[in-house]
C-alpha cells in the first residue's frame, strides 16, 4: 500500500434468513452449527468509509456520527484479519452508518461487517476474491458472508473445503423478484445478543441437536423451491424453520423471547392472508421485527394489513438487493 492515506467507502445490505442459522460448531472460528438461505435486502443500507494512515496509532471506530469505542473491538479484529492478508499493519478510521434501527433483530451486523472488509479490501487494493471476503465477513458475523452476494444466498458448511463455509449466489435479484415487508415492533437493541442467545440454546436447549439435524433437509427444500421458484413450497418450509428456530430458543434454560405481543399478532395476520389466498409468509430472526414474504401483487395489501396491527410503530418496505460493493474509489 502506498503510504499515502488510502480510502474507500463501500456499501452493504442486511440480509434475511429464510433457512435459519443458530447456533456454534466452533466459537473460536466463529463457524456456524448449520448452512443457512437468505434474500438481500435493498430497502435497508450500511455505508462504510475505511481509510487507512500511517500516522495512526490505533484504529478509530465512528457510528452514525459520533466515536463508538465500544463496538471498536469487532472493528479492529475483522481489519487484523484483513491486513494479515493484505501483508499490511497500518491502522484506520472507520466511519460507518445504517439507514435503520441497529442490534434490533434487522441484521445490522451483517451489513456492517459485509461492507467493513469490502470497504478495507478496496483501500488497501489487496484483490481479494468473493470468496475470500465471505470468508472474513463470517468470522466477524455468521451471517455476514450472505450479504456479500444479492439475490437469494446459501451459506454451506464446507469443512474439507478451503474455508470451512462456502457462501453463492442461487438467484439474483431481478431473477425472482419477491417483496418484503418489515414490521418494526420495537426499534430498541434486544437484550440477549446473538452470540449469547446462540450459546444458552445450544448448552440448554433439549430441542437444539434435533434442529441441527433437521437443517441439512430445510436446506434442501429450500433450495430446490428457490431454483423453481415456488412460492408455496418456499413459503412453508421458511416459516417451519422460523418456528423450529424459535423453538429451540424458547426452551432454553432461561428461556430466550425475543418476540412481542405485536410480532405475534402479525404472525397471526399473516397465516390469516395466506390461508385465504394471498401469496405471502412470516419469518422471524433473534429480535421482535416480523418480516414478510410476498410475491410484487400482494405487496399493497399485505403492507395496509401490517401497518394496520397495533404496535407496529413502522414499515420497512424492499425488494431484493445486490451483494456489497465499493461505492467510492480509492485514493
């Protein structure tokens, strides 16, 4: 790298699970328990800016406009990974920023750490492959490494493989160009992270080996109902995994509630509108924000009948977005 400041500024989105992912089988390569499939969303951004200087001394870390040390600890073990693979040890400011609600069950870190090693990697004109930037964006976030790819995404365990996850595309966006809708319950960070909630489940949890078990024929499922593109197939083996997912959550010792009494009013809104023939299903990720499903007719009605539900403080409204991408060149 030239020792002159290099900077880029790349963009990302969240991502929705439509096959979970929950759960360790190696916390310290932070590699996940099961495969997962999920949709990009362009309804929701982070944007990241990463320059590097040789006069730093440390890495500085800025979210949403003010220094954020407390989160600078993830920041500066995913750039060490980066720069080892770059042969490269100068430090960066890192100024990052969504256009929603953070740790709220909207896969903020995703986006976050997508469009960090994006952003890093363009900076320091390293050249690396997809691949390898999935890679380092699940060790900083299990589910990063989807948002690197748009469209529909699977994340398969790979452990004879050169990385012991392999993450592509199945569809690009245009390819089936399903709505989503979220309704926000709560835009409040959730009490339990992640990583926690992932650990008390799996150490407590009497239904957790059978959800593993039972992942590798969701997957499958999915998969083939994506390539078809059915709906209905796709629709009840997402809300199935959703449920299995929460399931597991649930009976764990505590047990582990991130919904609300609204994110189970619109669960129930959803089955009704289903069940009577319009084209839409739920998900659920480890917070109170119901997502829909929808194929681009239903989306009208489907969004008057969320917004409609008491608790619902706002809707989030997308299509299917493209993976992480640089935006600002380096200079």
């Amino acid at each position: 790298m030239n020792q002159e400041s290099a900077k880029t500024t790349a963009l990302a989105h969240p991502n929705i699970a439509l096959v979970k992912y929950w759960g360790k089988r190696d916390i310290e390569r932070n590699i996940p328990a099961v495969g997962s499939l999920s949709i990009t969303l362009d309804g929701l951004t982070t944007t990241t800016t990463v320059r590097f200087d040789p006069g730093l001394e440390d890495d500085r870390f800025f979210f949403d406009g003010r220094e954020a040390p407390e989160m600078a600890g993830r920041v500066t073990c995913c750039l060490d990974r980066v720069r080892r693979r770059a042969g490269v040890s100068t430090y960066a400011v890192v100024e990052s920023e969504n256009d929603f609600p953070t740790a709220a069950g909207l896969a903020s870190s995703a986006s976050g750490f997508a469009a960090l090693v994006v952003a890093a990697d363009a900076a320091l004109g390293a050249g690396l492959d997809r691949s390898e930037l999935a890679d380092l964006a699940r060790q900083a976030s299990g589910s990063a490494a989807r948002s690197l790819f748009g469209g529909f995404v699977e994340l398969k365990l790979t452990p004879d493989g050169p990385y012991p996850t392999e993450t592509g595309q199945l569809l690009e966006p245009s390819a089936w160009p399903l709505r989503v809708l979220v309704a926000v319950t709560d835009p409040g960070p959730k009490a339990v992270g992640s990583t926690e909630g992932m650990l008390m489940t799996e150490n407590t949890s009497p239904f957790y080996p059978t959800w593993v078990e039972s992942s590798p024929a969701d997957l499958s499922e999915a998969r083939a109902a994506v390539q078809r593109r059915d709906f209905e197939a796709l629709a009840d083996v997402s809300e199935s995994s959703c449920l299995k997912m929460h399931a597991a959550m649930l009976s764990a010792r505590p047990g582990l509630v991130y919904w609300n009494g609204t994110t189970v009013q619109g669960i129930r809104r959803v089955r009704e509108l289903r069940s009577g023939g319009v084209p839409v299903f739920f998900t659920v990720d480890a917070g109170p924000q119901l997502k829909a499903v929808c194929l681009p007719e239903a989306f009208e009605r489907v969004e008057r009948e969320l917004a409609a539900i008491p608790g619902v403080t706002s809707m989030v409204a997308s299509g299917l977005g493209d993976g992480a991408r640089v935006v600002g060149d380096r200079r």
